[in-house]
C-alpha cells in the first residue's frame, strides 16, 4: 500500500495544519531524508481525551503490538516499531505529521468495511454489461461527511467488538438507518441482513492509505465483501441515508472510481473477484 491520500508534497491535513512536504520516493524510512521535520499534530477534538483516544501523557502504559485489555493492538502489517520517544512507527513511511492528528490510537487504528454488492439491471430487468461485455457490479456506497467523497460505509471496530459485529452494525447504522418502512418490513430488512451478513467473502486486511494517517497512528481495516446475487434483499426497499452520513447510493464499479482513502482498490478487487 503507498501513501498518496495521506502524504504529499502539498497537502494540508483535515481541518489541520499543512503536512511537511513528502514526495512518494521520501516515504520509505530507509530512504535518507534529513531535512524531515514533520508536524506535531493532534487534533483538538482528540487531545480533549474522550474514552476512545489514547492519552500520550500515559503512553508508557500502553502494550504495542498486543490486545491491550479490550484494544487490539496488533497491526494486520507485522510487528511494528516503537520510536525512542515510545511512539509507534507508521510501517509504510513517512507522512509529514507526528502524534495522533484526528485517531484516537496511536499505532493501528481498526476498521471494518461492508463492501455489499448486486448486479446492476435495466428497467427490464437484465444484468447490464460494460465496455468490457462484462456484467456491471454496483456496490453501497455512503457519501462521507469529513472530505465529501464517496465511500464503501465502513466504521471503527470499537473496543471489545467483533469485525462481523461491527461490519453488521455500521452498514446499519451508516447505509440503511433511516429507510422509511413499517416495522414489519423493518423486521424482514433486520432478519434479510443477518442472513446476507451471514456469508461474507474476504476482500482485503491491512493498512488503509487513510487522509487521517500519521507517523504514529493509522488506519487498518478488514474488508468483507456480502453479495446480494439475485438482488432479492434489496428490492424490498430503497436506500436512504442514516446519520453518520450525508447520502447512500449504489454505485457502480467501473476502473478509476474516485473514492475515500484506498477504496477505490478495494472495489476494483471484488470486481475482479466476481468477474
Ligand atoms: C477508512 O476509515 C476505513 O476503510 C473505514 O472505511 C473508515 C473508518 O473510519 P470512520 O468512517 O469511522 O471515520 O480508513
């Protein structure tokens, strides 16, 4: 995974400061870069210290590379290191920022992304086809409130939960919260979800090239891929979009789609893995 979204030559963090320039041939550590001086950072919303930031003042209490109590703290990457100064060290390289920026771990951060697909159909009800004569996929995608991009609706694995848990309540909570229906229906749409839930394939895990990412936290994630093949669960209802986002569309998988973070990568795959 290279960093392109979360380090650069001239980009400025979310709602941040400006990263210290890094060119992609500057991101590896074993490249010299003596002139690198990045940025302290950590957001204002996260040196608050609410319950799911780590506290640097107590970062000698924290055990890298473990499950920490509830947190787990092992990165999908291997073991990574720890710097003189006690903090983790982004395995993929160089970001232009040091401390938490807007994580709340220092080291992995974990996620869980739903990535649920159909094929896409004409008015008449045949699969349509692309350029490539080959049947158009089309997947859930949620239009994310910090950058405005689209993105597959994945979330945070929170303390003590379960990827599975977590990929089932985030598509909930992010894709289908508010769909208008009667609670009868609402009962076959929660009853339908478990089922589909049921039979995820694995798409990917590891480290996502997050806008978010620092020298010293990032993002990781566990991309599930749940196919609705003869598209029975999703006539039922109509997506709208829940809280945590701005909008809910399906969207279908063509090469070069410009989403959040390495998602792009992540559909391009499971198109691949369908065709
Ligand atoms: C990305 O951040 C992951 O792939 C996942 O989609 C997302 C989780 O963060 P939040 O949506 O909870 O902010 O790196």
């Amino acid at each position: 995974m290279a960093h392109s979204k979360c380090a650069g030559i001239d980009i400025t963090y979310l709602n941040g400061p400006k990263r210290f320039p890094v060119s992609p041939d500057q991101v590896p550590w074993n490249v010299k870069y003596p002139e690198y001086n990045p940025v302290k950072y950590t957001a204002p919303s996260v040196a608050a210290g609410p319950v799911w930031a780590d506290k640097k003042s107590k970062i000698e209490e924290i055990r890298f590379n473990t499950l920490d109590g509830k947190v787990n703290r092992v990165s999908h990457t291997g073991v990574y290191k720890i710097s003189e100064s006690g903090l983790p060290i982004n395995p993929v390289g160089r970001t232009g920022i040091e401390e938490q920026g807007l994580l709340g771990k220092f080291g992995p951060n974990h996620a869980a992304d739903p990535l649920v697909t159909r094929w896409k159909k004409d008015a008449e009800g045949n699969r349509v086809k692309d350029a490539e004569g080959l049947d158009v996929l089309e997947f859930v995608a949620i239009k994310r409130g910090d950058t405005g991009e689209w993105a597959i609706p994945g979330g945070m694995v929170e303390a003590g939960d379960t990827v599975s848990l977590t990929l089932r309540k985030e598509f909930g909570e992010e894709a289908l919260n508010s769909i208008e229906a009667d609670e009868k229906t609402k009962t076959e749409i929660e009853a339908g979800l478990i089922k589909l839930f049921a039979n995820g394939k694995m798409v990917y895990s590891g480290y996502v090239d997050d806008p978010r990412n620092t020298d010293n936290a990032w993002m990781e994630t566990v991309v599930m891929n749940f196919h609705d093949e003869e598209g029975t669960f999703f006539n039922k209802f109509k997506l709208k979009a829940g809280d945590d986002a701005g909008d809910v569309a399906w969207v279908a998988i063509r090469p070069g789609l410009k989403l959040y973070a390495s998602h792009n990568d992540f559909v391009q795959k499971v198109r691949a893995m369908h065709n």
